[in-house]
C-alpha cells in the first residue's frame, strides 16, 4: 500500500534519530524540502559535514525524492551545481517502498565511496582512476576549505 499524506513527517522523525545526519529539518516549513547536514564517514570527507536538500515529488512515493548537496564537494559523484549521480533515485531504478532514511544511507554510502561508475564529473572520475593520489589529496584540500565543521556527537 502506498504511504499516507502523513508519511514524510514519520519519515522524518525517524531520519532525524539517525546518526549519519544532524539538524535534519523541513525547509520553510515545507514537508516536501529538507535540509540536514550528511556526516560521511571515510577520509577526506569526513573531515567536514555536507549541508544538503532533500527534495520529494508530490506524487512521493510513487516518484523518487532528489538529493542535492548545498555544500561542495570534490567528488565524481557531484557536479558543482550540488546534483547527485545516486542510481537509487533514478526513475528505472526507483521503488516506492523505498524510504527517505534509504536513500540518505545510500547517499552517504556513495560520497564515502568514490567510484568511476557513478559520474556526474569525468574529469575527477578520470583523475581517481588515474592519479588517485591527486585526487584523494585534492579532495582533502577542498574538503578543509569548503565543508562545514562537524558538530559535536549528541550527549548520550
């Protein structure tokens, strides 16, 4: 069955308790917009936090929600406009019993893995493959000077 007009506020809470995003919150009030910071894991992202939006259709779940990160980032998987090569919201690959926390744990799981399958930008994509050492430290470079400061753990 699909998901009630209610969903995305259940959806969010129980986002919201997941320890791979912090201050997860509609945007303008909206139920169709969050905002959140994604806390990645692997170095060098996980040096800084990534502001991004998670924007649902109104027909949710049936259409995919689209991430796109407000905060730059260096990697294949992001063009510099923020939008997000995540095969998981695709339209051919999208199904609607598929959850907001899913795709937030896919994205997080794509930025902390960097392949050369899921491009938005050849040119890092490339430089990954070839100077992997340019990348990895480009991208701690960029990481340092654009990524915001993690906050702090919740207390237990």
């Amino acid at each position: 069955g699909v998901r009630s007009a209610e969903f995305p506020l259940q959806e969010l809470k129980e986002a919201q308790n997941w320890s791979g995003v912090r201050d997860l919150r509609l945007l303008d009030g909206n139920l169709l917009r969050w905002e959140g910071l994604l806390l990645p894991n692997n170095p060098p992202y996980n040096a800084g936090a990534f502001r991004f939006e998670l924007t649902f259709s109104p027909h949710y779940p049936l259409s995919p929600p689209r991430a796109t990160l407000r905060t730059s980032i260096y990697h294949p998987a992001v063009d510099t406009a923020g939008r997000v090569c995540q095969p998981l919201t695709s339209e051919q690959h999208w199904v609607a019993t598929t959850t907001a926390i899913q795709v937030l744990q896919d994205l997080l799981l794509l930025l902390d893995n960097p392949d050369a399958v899921r491009v938005l930008r050849q040119d890092l994509s490339r430089e990954l493959q070839q100077q992997p050492e340019v990348f990895w430290r480009q991208a701690e470079e960029h990481t340092r000077c654009h990524a915001e400061p993690r906050p702090d753990p919740p207390a237990p």
